[in-house]
C-alpha cells in the first residue's frame, strides 16, 4: 500500500469519525448524516418529489468538509473600500460589454422593460457582476453544496428549503444533475439564484417549455427582471443619483435611515453633479466612503432592491452606481483625496468600540451597518463630523481614551 492511498485512507477515517457522520449535528438532533439524509429523502417524497428525481440526485447529496470550511470562511472582497472594489469591478471593459449585451438583447429588454419596469442598465449591471455575462457561473458541485449547507448548523432550516427546492428543479425536468454547477454557496444560473428564487421567481422567457437560467440568457433575464419587480421596484423612479455635497449639509443627516425631500436637499445645497434639479421622492443621501468620498442620493428603488440583493454596502453600491453608468451616467467623483484607513485600522477602530460596548458584529474590517451606527455615536459624542464612517480622526480620539 503506497503512501498516497494511506494518506487517503486517514483522511477517509478523519472524516468519519468527525461531528457530521459519527456524533452528528446538535442542530439536526444529533443525527448522523447517513441518517439524516434518509429522513430529508422521505420528507421530500411526502412534497411530491419523485423517486426518479431523488435518484438522479442521489449520488451528489453527500457532505462536503471543504464547501463547510468556505462557507465559515473569511469576507474576503468586501473588506476593500467602495471605491477600490467599484474600480475593480465596474470597469470600462465590463461597461462596454453591457453596453453590447443590452444592444444585443433589445426585444428581450424591451418586453422586460414594458412587463416590470426594470432599465436593462439595472439588469445589465446585476448580470455582468454576477457572472461576467454568463461567462463564469462557477463549477462547483450545487448538489452536494446545498446538501453539505442544509446539514451543517450555520444556515440549517435555509438550506434545507433550498435542498427541496433544487429537488424540484429536477423533477421539472428545467435541469440535470451535470448541468447544475456553481459557487459553493448554491447558487445556480447567470443571476446566481438561490434555488428557492429559481423555483419562484423562475420564467421560461424564450418559450421552450423549460426554465434554463444557466443556458437561455432570456429565461435569465426575465427571471431576474421578475425578482426585482417582487420586490417592490418603483418603475420610473431612480434608485441612485450622484451628486456633490456643500459644508451646509449636517453630515448626521447622511444616513441610509434617514429621507429627506429633493427641497430639503437642495436648501442644504446639494446638487446633482449633471446640473439638473434634484426630482422624485424623498431620498437619503449616501457616503458610501464618508465626506470625503463619492456623494449619491439613494431612493426606494436602492434600499428596497438593492441592499435585499445583496446586504453588502459596497457590493450594492457597485451595482446601482454601475446600472446608472449602463444608462447614461458619467464616471463618479471620487472625492478629494483624503487617505482611507486600512482593513487594519478598521478593526482596530472595531475594537475599541466594541470596548466601550457597542456590537459591531465579527472584528473583520469590514464596515457594516453596526460598525456604522457606533461610529455615528461616537462621533456626535466627541464633536466630530458625523458622516458614520472611520477615519483617522475618530481613531486617534478612541486610542487616546476620550
């Protein structure tokens, strides 16, 4: 017996004698995996899922240490600034391709647009950032992600649900096993749909009698056009608008929880960076990197989209700023220069609120709705420009205890 297969072989027992096969999960009553399975598999008998369907399936439904580990993994991306990742990902080159794709898609933009409402450039901006156009959707094994997902405690009674619902899409006969390929998160399709949404929210835009998000850019596209419009979109409104900012504005007053009429706005002198009056409802005004950075007025159509897609601030901000670019928009300001703390600096900062007990969540660099909230705090209390976003300022203050 060579070293390789005794290698094998250890990492074999490892896995069998660890928490998912031997113990079993506490979330799943302490059922091993084997067992578990064989439970899930009845309860999706009783939904109405076939035998031929479980089947196909069933070579897959197996646990996965490693999606386990990824999916406890690090925020990786999302601790870069807006303006580093918007750089990155909302460049030239994937403007002028979605500028292409639009073009080429018309009459499919056309009908979605006259159906839900949607712009292509929103659209567009989702597709390109999902997936780069289709072209890169991932290959990993969703079958065996979203049932190692479902097992493992973290996200448990979600994943289960998804697991059921990826069981109906092959009992649908919209995709096989092969064809169901991915990110280790589950994910499937050019708008990277949880299975759930591909279930509910899935149409057979092209009319083949199937819904096929990963091969029909049609049925992609109507799908995504039919989640975005089940959550709340306003047709007709903006959801993103760039603007500058005068020193009259109450920097506490930028804040996503906070709206403010397009008068009020103008009265406190902001104005759109194309020189035409602020219009449409109330809107918050939007420092994705703090006074010192971009200016947006963010509508409905951001919060109620936008921050649902995807609870990232810095990934939304990318998508409504790059569909903006796809219909029209000039490239943003950057703002005038001031240095960012590092990912470093942000936890640092982190931890000395959490110190003086504020939750911030993980210590992660990554600035988050809590983070945010305890920053604003903090800088009210010391007298310092309120824009809910760390800078040196605030950090020297903390360090030197005030």
């Amino acid at each position: 017996m060579n070293v390789r297969t005794l290698a094998g072989l250890s990492l074999a027992f490892s896995l069998l004698a660890g928490p998912a096969f031997a113990q079993g999960n506490a979330c799943q009553g302490g059922k091993s995996f084997d067992v578990w399975l064989t439970e899930l598999k009845a309860e999706a008998k009783g939904q109405g899922i076939s035998d031929r369907a479980l089947r196909a399936a069933a070579p897959d439904m197996v646990f996965d240490q490693d999606i386990k580990n990824k999916d406890h993994g690090a925020p990786g991306v999302f601790q870069q600034s807006f303006v580093q990742f918007s750089d990155r990902m909302a460049n030239n080159n994937r403007l002028q391709a979605g500028l292409a794709r639009i073009k080429a898609n018309a009459e499919t933009f056309a009908r979605i647009k006259k159906e839900f409402g949607i712009p292509a450039g929103v659209l567009t901006a989702y597709w390109g950032l999902e997936t780069d156009f289709g072209a890169f959707l991932g290959n990993g094994n969703t079958i065996r992600a979203v049932t190692t997902l479902a097992y493992d405690c973290r996200r448990a009674d979600l994943f289960r649900q998804q697991l059921f619902a990826l069981l109906k899409i092959l009992d649908r006969g919209d995709l096989a096993p092969a064809d169901m390929r991915g990110p280790s998160a589950g994910e499937l399709g050019q708008f990277q749909f949880l299975p759930m949404h591909y279930v509910t929210y899935g149409l057979d835009y092209d009319g083949d009698g199937h819904v096929n998000l990963i091969k029909s850019d049609a049925d992609a596209l109507g799908s995504a056009g039919n989640y975005i419009k089940s959550l709340g979109w306003r047709a007709g409104e903006p959801w993103l608008v760039e603007v500058k900012v005068s020193g009259k504005v109450p920097w506490d007053q930028a804040d996503l929880t906070i709206e403010h009429t397009p008068e009020q706005w103008a009265s406190w002198g902001v104005t759109r960076v194309d020189g035409k009056p602020i219009t449409g409802p109330s809107s918050s005004l939007h420092l994705p990197m703090g006074r010192h950075g971009p200016a947006f007025l963010a509508y409905p159509n951001f919060k109620n989209i936008y921050l649902v897609w995807n609870h990232s601030l810095t990934y939304s901000t990318t998508a409504a700023y790059l569909a903006t670019r796809l219909e029209g928009a000039p490239p943003m300001s950057k703002g005038d220069g001031t240095p960012d703390l590092d990912p470093a600096g942000v936890k640092e900062l982190q931890r000395l609120l959490q110190v003086k007990g504020y939750d911030v969540g993980k210590i992660d660099g990554v600035i988050g709705a809590g983070s945010r909230a305890a920053i604003k705090k903090e800088q009210l209390r010391l007298g310092l420009p309120a824009d809910s976003y760390p800078d040196s300022e605030l950090l020297a203050a903390l360090r030197a205890g005030k």
